[in-house]
C-alpha cells in the first residue's frame, strides 16, 4: 500500500517549560509521513519547500527516515514556514506559525500513480488555501476515480475564521472517507464537538468514519449511523501534545493497511473489533508521542508495533 501525504512542511521550533529548545521536522502531514516511514509503511511526501536552510533540516529528516521526496518543490521566492510550540506546564502547545503566502508560486507538482492500493492524506490550513486546492481537487478526484482512500484532518490553528473558512472546511470533509479531528477543531467549525450533530451539519455519507479525539479523554467513532467511544489511558509522564494527533492519525492509517481493508468494506461494514483496532492504534501512538519532546512516535514503538 502506498500513502500520499499532502501538506505544508514547517521546522517545528518546541520550547518547553524548562527553557530547553528543540528543532525538529514538522507540519502535520510531515508528522504523518515521518510515522507511516518508521514503520515501513512506503510513503510520500507531496508540499512547497523554500531553497533555505530551514527546508535542508526538514529534507535531510525526511530522506532519512525514507519519505519519498520526489513530490516535493523549492522555490527561491518562498520561504519554508517556522511554528514555534510554546508547551505549558501540562505540555500542551500554543502555536505562533511564520510563513510566506502561495499567491505567486505556481505548484507544478505531478500527480502520483493511484490505484485501490493508495491512500491520500491531507489537512490544515493549507487544504483550503486557494493554491493548495487547485492541485488537492484534481488530486482528490483521480483518488476516487481510481478507488483509493482518502483522509482528512481539518487540524485548526491560528488564522481560522469561521464565518469565511468553515464551508471550506467541510467541501474538505466531502472529499474524504475518514475524518479525524480534536474537540477542538469542531468546535471551531461547527460550535459542537457531538460527532452526530457535525454528521448532520455536514450532510456526511453514512458510510463516512467520522473520529473526534478530545486529549485524554474517550475518542468517539461515528459511521453507518452508530456511536462508538474508546477509552484513553493516563499518559504516565506527559511532556509534550505536539504531534499527537498526527500520531494518532497515522495508528489510524497504518491499521487500515495492517488489516487490509479498502473503501468498498465502507459500504458493506466494517466490523467492530477493526475499528476498535483502528481506534486502540491511534491511542496507542499519540500516548506515545505526548511522552516525549518530538513530534513522532518513539523508535521503540515502531520497532513494537511492525513486528505485531
């Protein structure tokens, strides 16, 4: 199976409490990649990266941890984005994000070879920024013409105007199969973070998996019309949320692999103990991720979690 994750590419610049600063690749769907490649999963990288030094940290990373590259262009006139994560206390994250507008870059990026066998990711502010939609929406309809899964993650951060965004936000959610977004982000959108009143408000597939993850509290699951809730552990030693869902995003991904489902099973049901599966994998590595100071999940859970 091959995954495609779409996105922008920032330097994650993390400041703890204790005054300890670290650098390290990120962006959402960086995120994702990074955790789809350490677990052997093939994955590629598809995003706009300036000729800075800033955009070497975040490729030698990627070609590191064997993320394709080849879906990736620089450009002179753009400078790669920076976010800097000021943790609190609790270890949870305020963001200040710095980066150029697309307005006159002109992504000349291929679209990759899809069949049944791929999955699309895609999220953040970046999926409906007008540049970005004009390869996402040619992207996104070769994935269904061709049968391949497609994910969403809205992943609200600053800049997010509801009045203007949120009909962007959910055009996204159509396009997708699974939508995975915090309590959160919904309430940004939709004032609720009930996943049967955002099914409703959308206008969702039944056959659409709707997930809302609230922190550390249950996960609810909605599709085909039903309810679930999963229980989250207590974090042992929580030192950071940065990258958590992203996390938690690629447990999802990685177990729809692992088990070998594709969309049509959306249709006819997936049965409960897989999404259990699905839900416990996403758990699983998001507490994982907040036990430390990246934003990926540890070595020693991916070595665990391929030879499962």
């Amino acid at each position: 199976m091959q995954f495609y994750t779409c996105g922008e590419l920032l330097l994650d610049l993390i400041h703890e409490p204790n005054g300890q600063l670290t650098a390290v690749a990120g962006g959402s769907q960086v995120n994702v990649a990074m955790n789809l490649a350490k677990l052997g999963r093939s994955v590629s990288m598809i995003g706009v990266l300036g000729k800075d030094g800033p955009a070497d940290v975040i490729l030698k990373k990627l070609k590191g941890n064997k993320v394709d590259t080849s879906f990736l262009v620089q450009h002179g006139d753009y400078k790669t984005g920076l976010a800097f994560a000021s943790l609190d206390a609790a270890g949870k994250a305020v963001f200040d994000i710095y980066k150029s507008k697309l307005q006159d870059i002109t992504l000349n990026i291929p679209l990759p070879d899809l069949n049944k066998e791929s999955v699309i990711s895609f999220g953040s502010l970046a999926a409906i920024d007008p540049v970005w939609q004009s390869y996402l929406t040619p992207l996104v309809n070769k994935a269904h013409e061709k049968g391949a899964l497609v994910f969403y993650d809205p992943n609200i951060r600053c800049g997010f105007q509801p009045d203007k965004d949120a009909a962007e936000v959910i055009a996204n959610m159509h396009k997708a199969q699974i939508i995975r977004g915090s309590d959160e982000d919904f309430q940004h959108i939709f004032q609720t973070d009930n996943p049967e009143i955002i099914a409703k408000k959308a206008a969702l597939s039944p056959e659409t998996i709707l997930i809302v993850t609230r922190g550390s509290k249950a996960v609810d699951c909605f599709y085909q019309n039903n309810l679930s809730n999963y229980a989250v552990p207590a974090v042992k030693q929580l030192r950071s949320t940065v990258g958590a869902g992203d996390a938690f995003n690629a447990g999802i991904l990685f177990a729809w692999a692992y088990t070998g489902l594709n969309i049509g099973l959306l249709k006819q049901g997936i049965p409960n103990e897989i999404l259990a599966l699905m839900m416990g994998m996403g758990v699983s590595f998001a507490t994982d991720v907040c036990q430390s100071s990246g934003n990926q999940i540890s070595d020693t859970l991916a070595e665990r979690t391929k030879s499962f």
